[in-house]
C-alpha cells in the first residue's frame, strides 16, 4: 500500500516536473545560448495560440475581428508598426515609430513594448521567457498568411 501510494506520488511528481510545453527539451534541442532563429526551430504554433491567452485580453486574432484593449493582430507579421488597423487608435509614438514586425521587433516587443516604442499604450509587463516568446512570435506568423507568400492582398474596394 505504502510503495504503490510513494510511486503514485513520483509519477505525479514527474508529471508536474515536465511540463506540458516540452520547455526544457525543446530548449535543450535549441543549444546553448539560443539565438532568436534557433529558439525559432523548436518553437510550436499549437503552444503558442494556448500561449496568446497572456494577450487574449486585449487582442483578438482573427480576419476582420474588431479592434480591442488593442488592435486585431490578424496578419500583423510583415506589416509595418501601427500602421495595421484602419480603426484603432495607435499612440503618435506607435503610428511614427517607422518599423516593422518581424521576428526580431516581435521578439524585443513581448519582452518590453516599451523598451521598442517609448510612450506606446500597451500596458503589458511582458513575457521574460525567450521560449515563450518564440512560441507566440510562431502562432503570430501562422496568423500572418500574406507573411510568407507572394500572393498579393485583395485590393481594397474603393
Ligand atoms: C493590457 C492590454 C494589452 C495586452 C495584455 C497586450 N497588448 Fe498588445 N497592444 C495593446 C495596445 C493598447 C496596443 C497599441 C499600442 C499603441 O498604440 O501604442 C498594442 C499593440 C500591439 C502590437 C502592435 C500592433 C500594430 O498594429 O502595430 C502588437 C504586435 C502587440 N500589441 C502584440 C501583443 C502580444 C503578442 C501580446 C501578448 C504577449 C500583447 N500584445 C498583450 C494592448 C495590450
């Protein structure tokens, strides 16, 4: 009874121990010291949309979902900053800050919005785990369907 109810409590234990996200295997397949690119290898779509629950507050993400606390991020990867949404409401600091969504500014930005756009609005502590970041920089771009393609844009009717 006692050794069936200790290994009971190990499994448990080793279940809690690794989490769900494979984290530190995934990392581990990183390398060390992973650049952003590497980090990006062993990132996961699928851990990243569960991941977009830290900005679900304030974003939606799908085809013409209206804006929020923030803009939609439907296909923000490759777009210009502040530049996305016709009806939000950008900060002059986002709206003139002339760069572009990327991995990189993506990256930077979910670590600290305001260490890229000083005087932005988003209120965001931001996400200290390079991992994570990587995971939801992935679910981004798979939201991003123009990012990768050559296929232009519909015009827009006029
Ligand atoms: C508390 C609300 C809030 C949360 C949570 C939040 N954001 Fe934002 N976000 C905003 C606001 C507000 C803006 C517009 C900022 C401005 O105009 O300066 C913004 C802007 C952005 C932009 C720029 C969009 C564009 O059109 O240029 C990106 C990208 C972004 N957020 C990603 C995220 C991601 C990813 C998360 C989660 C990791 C997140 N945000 C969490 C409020 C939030």
């Amino acid at each position: 009874m006692r050794i069936t109810s200790a290994i009971a409590l190990m499994a448990l234990a080793l279940l809690a121990g690794c989490s769900d996200d494979r984290h530190d295997e995934r990392l581990r397949q990183a390398g060390p010291r992973p650049s952003l690119a590497a980090l990006l290898k062993v990132a996961d779509v699928g851990l990243g949309e569960r991941k977009f629950g830290r900005c679900a507050g304030c974003h939606k993400n799908n085809p013409n979902a209206p804006d929020f606390g923030g803009p939609n991020l439907y296909g923000i990867y490759g777009r210009p900053m502040g530049q996305s949404s016709p009806t939000f409401g950008y900060t002059a600091a986002l709206r003139n800050a002339g760069g572009k969504w990327d991995a990189a500014t993506l990256d930077a930005w979910i670590d600290n919005p305001r260490a890229v756009v000083p005087g932005t609005s988003m209120q965001f502590a931001g996400v200290p785990d390079p991992l994570d970041r990587a995971d939801i920089i992935a679910y981004l771009k798979s939201r991003s369907p123009t990012a990768e393609t050559a296929t232009p844009r519909p015009a827009k009717a006029r």
